[in-house]
DNA sequence: CAGTGGTCTAGACCACAGT
DNA sequence: CTGTGGTCTAGACCACTGG
C-alpha cells in the first residue's frame, strides 16, 4: 500500500514516465493527471512545481509541459569518489575517526540543527591508485544518515542517494595554507608543505546535509570549476 | 496603478518587510497575510514558496516562516574589482605588463585563435586597501580589446562588458602551491610561503574572451564558490 | 475553436509547536 | 489548548497557443 502522499505519488510517477525521454517531449496535461489520479488541480501542479523547479520539466503557457533541455552538465557538487572513476582512477578511503558527537556552535548554524542534536562526524584518508589525495572530516546531522557509523558506505554521496539526500547544490570555500605536522604525514608529504582546503556545506534542496573540510595535497590537485553567470 | 499579481505584490511585500532582518525573525504567518491582503491561502503559499526557494525565509512545520541564515553570495563568473566593492575595499591595481604578444601554442588553443593572430598581455599586481592580494596576467585576444593597450581600464571586466563582451561563464582550475621568489617579494610575504592559483578561460557565450592565472596570497584569501547540480 | 498553463477562491482536515 | 505550516478539494476565470 501507497503511504506516499498524493503530490509525492504524482511526482515520481511523472518522473518515470518522462525519464530517458528526448527534451522537448510532452509531459501529461496537468488535467490529463487530475483525471487520472483523482485529485485536485492544485496538487497536479504541486507535484509538476517540483519538477520544474528541479530542471526536469518546463511549462510553456498555452502549450503544455514538457521534459526540459538538459541542464547543467559538468560537476556541480561531485563525489570524490565519482571524480576519481571518471578519471579511471580506483578511489580508496582508510577511515580514521567514526564517531558520534555534539556539534559545535558553528555547525550547529550551518546544519540548521537544534540545540539536542548530535551529528556524525567521519574522517577519512582518501587515496587514488593507493597514493594519499587528501584528508577529509565530513559532519552530518545524525538523523539524516541514521545507521550510518554501524555500516560506512564506500561512497558517501552514494549513500545519501540511497537515503533520497544527494546533495543538490554547496557553499565551497577554497583555500591554501601549509600542511599541519599530522597532515603532512598522512598524505606523505613533507613537514611544512602545501595544502589545498576545501570547506563545504552541501544542501538537498533547501535542506543541509553535510559540512566538511578536505586538505588535498597542494603539489598533486586541483579544483576544476565551471562557473555560469 | 498596480497591475501586479497578488502573490507578487504579496512576496514584495514580505521581502521588504523581512529585508535586513536577523537570521530566525519571524515573518508574518500565512494566515495573516490572508487576512492582511484579504486573500485565499493558496495564494499566500504561492508567494512564500518563491520566497523559500530564494533561501530567503524557511518554514518550520508548527513554529512559522522565519527569515533564513543567509547563503553564500553567488560568485559567477566574478571580477576582482566587483569582489572588492562587495566587501566595501577600494581595490586598487599595478600594471607590471602590458604588452602586445605573440600567443604561445596553448593559448592559440585556448582563446581559439587563428595563427597571425596577436594577444594583449596585461600582468597587474592587485590591491585592497593598499595590501598586495594577487598577480594576475590575462591575456586576451588583440581583436577583441582593440585599443586597451592604449588606454588601460580600471577594471578589465568593466571595459570587456562596455564592449557587450563581458563573460558568461567560466573554467576555472584552483590550485595550491609555493610562491617564487619574484611572487614573494611582489605581494610581501616570506619566501617559499603558499599561493592559492586560479587558472581561468573566461568565454562570452561560446567564445573565448580571456585567459588568466591569477596567485593569491594564501595567508589571507580564500575564493568562494556555490555550486549547483 | 478547444486545450493549455497561470492565477485565484473559500473552504477543509492533519500533524506538530509552544503554552 | 491555540496557532502554525502541510496537504487537499472542487470549482473558477484568464491569456495564450495551436489547428
């Protein structure tokens, strides 16, 4: 049984239908889906609003909807590990902190939380053909990834997909400053060397999802950006 | 006379009324503005749901629509001087080069040049607030900036957009490093200390309109992004 | 012309917050 | 408890598009 709500069914059922198809391609009238559904006009447009506003689809008044020209194409907000495999390269991640704390003032702010919640915080090393890339510390609030510290994902943008919270879009800021003592060490550079950081809040929709921090090895990684006006 | 749509008016509205606002104030509740602007609710919603999606209020399901911590500025594809102002800094710049060059092989790739062609190089030390910030050297197509040798602007972005040629977009690739000596000395910091690198194409529509490599000091800069799926 | 999306009404019930 | 936002109904009129 569907314990879905109407606009949600609506959606993923528009969704599927239009998935794969050319752009350009008619959707079903919003009236077309009243009949089919049952239901009021309000919630058909309810659900399209949602996939107009994600880029799915596109109204043209007087004509009808349909499935929008293709959006951005390049990385937006990338997985680590999806950056890798585009680059043939195998991703690999050794965890060093795994663990369940309470969040600072900072985080608090940017993950939206209130004052009781707990977040997840993972630290890993990631390595690409088994060399040292970076270091990243990776905050979630606990109750978007619950179970996640009694099972990690190899992937964590994966594993937020799986959980229907890829993120949609981030804040990144980058910067560049020498390598701490216990970061030099770790991604086998010298003592005093050069990192790249990255701090980043990752959003699902309106919704943040992730906060966190990744030193890259200065002498080896770049950000690659695409920037649209 | 007003010939706006109600939910317009009625998002103008809450937007002044919430303008310059702390982050968690309270915004008017929905059944308010009906009765405020005798209105149906749908209506109301209507207007707030833009204003959500603009990352201006958030709702919060018993509580009410509050204003929301406010996002990270977009950058696009960002001028130096736009920053600068942004931040409320008087950026000021030293012209170290400016020359009229012939275009190595990648740069006749790059900016889609046919082999006569000719490129404008222009090298600039970077300031706020009388502080060295950046390097830059941007190159550009002669036949595009005719004249800018002569007459050098107070900021490129400015003249290329009063030519109708301002960027639409970007690639950008960031990266870390250690400075040269000459970099050192130029924007006053130690020798052998990190600068933040960004390598640009900055294109109008699909038209290549400047290369540049840009080092920031990486003691004090940062470069801001937002990125969307 | 009939069909489309855009706007709008005047209600309704629900789950949830805070008091 | 009251007030909030979340969802939904069953209509309506409009401007616009295409045939």
């Amino acid at each position: 049984m569907s314990r879905l709500l109407k606009h949600v069914e609506i959606r993923e059922y528009v969704r599927d239908l239009v998935q794969g198809s050319a752009p350009g391609t008619a959707a079903p009238s919003e009236r077309d889906l009243v009949d089919r559904f049952g239901v009021a006009r309000m919630t058909v447009r309810q659900a399209l609003d949602a996939l107009v506003s994600e880029g799915v689809l596109e109204r043209h008044p007087g004509r009808g909807t349909f499935v929008a020209v293709p959006r951005r194409l390049p990385t937006g907000v990338s997985s680590f590990t999806e950056d890798m495999a585009a680059k043939g390269i195998v991703a690999e991640s050794r965890t060093l902190v795994a663990e369940r704390v309470r969040p600072t003032e900072s985080l608090l702010v940017a993950l939206r939380l209130r004052p009781d919640d707990m977040v997840v915080h993972w630290r890993r090393l990631r390595l690409a053909d088994g060399r040292p890339v970076c270091i990243s510390d990776a905050f979630l609030p606990e109750t978007m990834v619950p179970g996640l510290l009694e099972k990690l994902p190899a992937s964590l943008y994966d594993d937020l997909a799986s959980r229907g919270r890829r993120p949609t879009w981030a804040e990144d800021d980058v910067a560049a400053r020498t390598a701490t003592d216990a970061e030099a060490e770790l991604l086998e550079i010298p003592v005093g060397g050069v990192v790249l950081t990255r701090s980043r809040r990752a959003l699902w929709r309106e919704t943040p999802v992730e906060v966190s921090r990744t030193a890259f090895r200065g002498d080896q990684h770049s950000i690659a950006l695409l920037l649209r006006n």
